[in-house]
C-alpha cells in the first residue's frame, strides 16, 4: 500500500513538472503591460488579467491563414499516414512472401534515422519536382506533405494491430467470396480503428508542431504554417513575449481538440503495439 502512495505521488509530480510550462504560457499570455513576466520570485497567477494579447495577435498577424494552411498540412499529413501505413503493414502482417522479414526490419530500422540526417537530398528532390513555394494549385503544400507522408513507426503499429486480428475472420471473407483488397478494406480496416485513431494522433501533434521543414521549404509569407508564423512574431513585435505566449496557447488548441476527440481510442490502440510479431 505504501508503494502505491509514493508511485502516486511521483507520477504526480511528474506530471505538474510536465504541465508547468504550459501553464506559464497561459500565465503569461494574460498579463498585462503593466506586469513584468521576467519578475523573480516568478507570478504564475496574472495580477492585471487582459485578453488584449489575444485581440493583438488577430489583429496584426495573417492568424487565420497560418491556421488553414496548418490544418491543410496536416490534415494531408495525416490522411496519407494512415492509407499508406495501412498499405504498407497489411502485407507485412497478412501475407507469405519471400524477404518479409528482411523487409519489415529495413523498414523498422529508419526509426533511427534522425530526418536531419536526410533533410538535404529530401530538399534537394523537393525543389527538383518543384513542391517548393508554389503556392497556385497547392503543390506548395506538398512540399510539406510528401516527405511525411509514410513513417516506419505507422507502419510499426499498423502491423501490430493486424497481426492482433484472428486469421479466422480473414479466411471466413475469403470463403464468402471477398477478395484481398475487400478483406483489407472491408473486414480488417474496421477492427483496427484504435490504432487508426493512435496514429492520428501522433501524426497530427508532428506535422501541426513542424517548425524545422517548413521554414526551411517556405518563403512566402501566406504560406506559412501556424510554428513558423507563431516565430514570426517575435521580429514583428520585436519580442513581445505577451503575443508569442498568446499566439502558442492559440495554436495548441486544434492540437487539444483533435486528441479529446479520439482519446477514448487511444488507450486500447496503443496496446496493440505491444503485441508481439
């Protein structure tokens, strides 16, 4: 019982150590001019509390477009995650082929390929296909989508929660005459929703939190993604922290919403990457 109190009490711990910046973000994004937000001892609870920080921030800074052209990101972003991950797992997990193993340990192996390792030849084919600041019919936005488009970890978890599923099912289909594409889409995609809804998730907090790519790929201001349009504001308002805190709480609410929504998923999802393969 006692080892119960103490684990509690350092997860607790843990977690207020985690939440802390966070709410001094919040903390910060409601003081007023009059407040020093640099005062020792530091004041997390606002002593003059305004929303003029929020008001600024939509009023002199494009908020609007940098949020579609995020949601635009990473809604591709996610999409293509889950189709081609789904794509690529099915196979790995469903069918009997020469260099299966071989192949999902390639794949597996990438994780440890920081991006930064490969960002230079990925920027290189993305100018050569001209997915660069091309802004017309939108293949500027898939500059940002294409080179996220597939991770080894989504098709990691994919094929965890296909191999979760009993064969019998799939043979039982077959049986009434689907064939493998309608066993795929039809009979396994439904079983595996949780771990669609746990892939999402990741995958929508990476694409809608990637600074490095886009201020790399991006040059054109009306293209700009809400982190590098958030950056954006400390040249313009000559680091006004009040605006930056206020502008960051903005932009981690699509990220709050999008994980409440699917969270119920999350749980029994994440578990089938526990499965052994």
């Amino acid at each position: 019982m006692g080892g119960k109190w103490f684990a509690h009490i350092i997860l607790i711990f843990v977690s207020l150590l985690s939440v802390f910046p966070f709410l001094w973000l919040l903390s910060t994004s409601f003081k007023g001019i009059s407040e020093n937000i640099f005062a020792y001892p530091p004041q997390l609870f606002p002593v003059d509390w305004t929303l003029g920080n929020y008001a600024g921030v939509w009023r002199r800074v494009d908020f609007i477009r940098y949020f579609v052209n995020s949601m635009v990101v990473a809604g591709g972003t996610v999409a293509l995650n889950l189709i081609l991950s789904s794509l690529a797992a099915y196979p790995l997990a469903r069918m009997e082929f020469k260099g299966r193993k071989i192949a999902f340990f390639a794949i597996l192996a990438t994780i440890m390929i920081p991006f930064q390792a490969i960002m230079l030849p990925v920027y290189l084919i993305t100018l050569k296909l001209n997915l660069v600041d091309n802004f017309g019919a939108g293949p500027g936005f898939l500059g940002l989508i294409l080179p996220f488009a597939v991770s080894a970890f989504g098709i990691f978890l994919m094929r965890q929660a296909f191999l979760s599923i009993p064969r019998e099912l799939e043979e039982a289909a077959i049986i009434d005459g689907c064939n493998a594409f309608q066993v795929f889409w039809q009979v396994l995609m439904p079983m595996v929703k949780p771990t669609l809804a746990v892939l999402a998730i990741f995958t929508f907090i990476g694409s809608w939190g990637e600074f490095l790519w886009p201020s790399i790929v991006l040059t054109q201001e009306s293209m700009y993604t809400l982190p590098v349009g958030v950056n954006n504001l400390q040249g313009t308002f000559s680091s006004n922290w009040r605006f930056i805190a206020a502008g960051s709480v903005l932009a981690t609410i699509p990220i709050i919403i999008f994980f409440l929504s699917l969270q119920r998923y999350f749980i029994s999802g994440e578990n089938d990457g526990a499965i052994k393969g």
